[in-house]
C-alpha cells in the first residue's frame, strides 16, 4: 500500500491564480482531511470528508473548496491565490472504525508571489 | 483557554537523555490520545496512541495519560539523533470525525 500520496510536491503560484491540490488514498479509508500547517502554528483543519460525496468546513475554509467523488480521492481547489495561502499543505485520511488516529500524506509544499 | 496546549520548545538534549514531552488540555471529553513524529519537511507519523489512562510502552517510547490533571506525557529513553523532529501531541473524544493537535515540541537530540 502506498498510503496517503499527494501532488504536487512544491508550486509556486502568482497572486490570483488557481490550482489543484490532489490527494490519493489507497487504504480504503471513509474519512479524508485538509490541513495547512504554518510554522509555529500547528495543524489548521481546512475541510473534512466523511465519505464519498460528503464534505464539510473546517477551521479556515475561506479561499479553499473541496469535492470528493470517489472513496479515494479528495482534491483541494485554491481559487484566486493570496499570499496568506503561503503554507505546507497536508491530507490525512483514517477508516470508519478505530480509535480516531490519521494517517497523512507527505505534505505539498506552496508559495504563492 | 485552548483546548490543547503544548510547549513548543525548542528542547536540546544531548544523545541518551531522556526526554518528557506534554501536552495539558480542558476538555474532559477526550478519551484518545496520540503522539505523531513529524519530521522536517515531512508528514507527521503515528507513533503510539493510547485509550483512557494509564501507560503504554513501545520500545523506547511511553506514553502516559493522567485524565484527572487533564495531562499526558511522551518519554523517549536514550534519546538517539534520529529522534530529532516535532512531536505533536492529538486527542478526540471518540465518535468525532476531528481530532484536536497541540502545535508540536520540536526536539533536537544532539550527538
């Protein structure tokens, strides 16, 4: 199993641009997260997902959508960049059952100019 | 208050020390409580969980909960420079979608 896997690993983005974060999760998880982490700032909860076709906010959802159409996979949209969005992006998933820990990605690594 | 909150360091020690790491939170709810390794420009890993109180063990880690003083505790044992990383505390109160993280104690482990 290659667990949680994201691309890209780094961007750079200019102010007002847009993309896509991807995350793939091959564990057959229900539940996929969102995560930004700035230093000295811990772990931010964008949005969460509960299984297919389900998605709610987090934290700090301004700025960011999610879909997630598939048990796999849960794409996080940035729409019109902002350097605030300057961060280390992370996606976490865990199964239905269990004790509640996550298991995460290697993180995208995002720099908006 | 916040619901969790963690030290962030930074800690040096020199290599075979033993190292305490905490984390205090308010919320009596919380009945998981977890230890993930982060280290840098990678994602944080699951290192041990455990339910309730008490202590776990696992090699040269102990993770130990004291749900009366709202207080747990990771121990490494003979620290080694590999150990160097942020170690971020989590919990939920099980049935929860969301777990709650403390910011992370970075360590540094020196040989």
């Amino acid at each position: 199993n290659a667990g949680v896997t994201q691309t890209p690993k780094f961007r750079i983005l200019k102010i007002g641009q847009s993309m896509t974060l991807q995350c793939t999760q091959d564990m057959n998880h229900n539940y996929m997260y969102w995560y930004r982490q700035d230093p000295g700032m811990g772990l931010k909860l964008i949005y969460y997902s509960v299984g297919a076709g389900i998605t709610d906010k987090g934290e700090v959802p301004n700025g960011y959508n999610v879909s997630r159409s598939t048990t796999e996979d849960f794409p996080l949209r940035l729409e019109l960049a902002a350097p605030s969005q300057t961060s280390v992006y992370f996606c976490a998933s865990r199964p239905l059952a269990g004790t509640g820990e996550q298991y995460f990605g290697p993180g995208t690594r995002l720099t908006v100019t | 208050q916040k619901e969790v909150e963690q030290d962030p360091g930074p800690l040096s020690v020199p290599e075979g020390a033993i190292v305490s790491l905490n984390c205090t939170y308010s919320n009596s709810a919380f009945q998981y409580f977890m230890w993930y390794r982060q280290y840098s420009r990678k994602g944080p890993e699951l290192l041990m969980y455990t339910y309730s109180s008490g202590n776990k063990e696992d090699g040269r880690f102990t993770a130990q909960v004291d749900k009366s003083s709202k207080y747990i505790s990771l121990f490494i044992r003979d620290s080694q420079p590999s150990d160097s990383a942020t170690y971020l505390c989590a919990m939920t109160p099980g049935g929860s979608e969301k777990l709650v993280f403390g910011k992370g104690t970075k360590l540094t482990v020196n040989p």
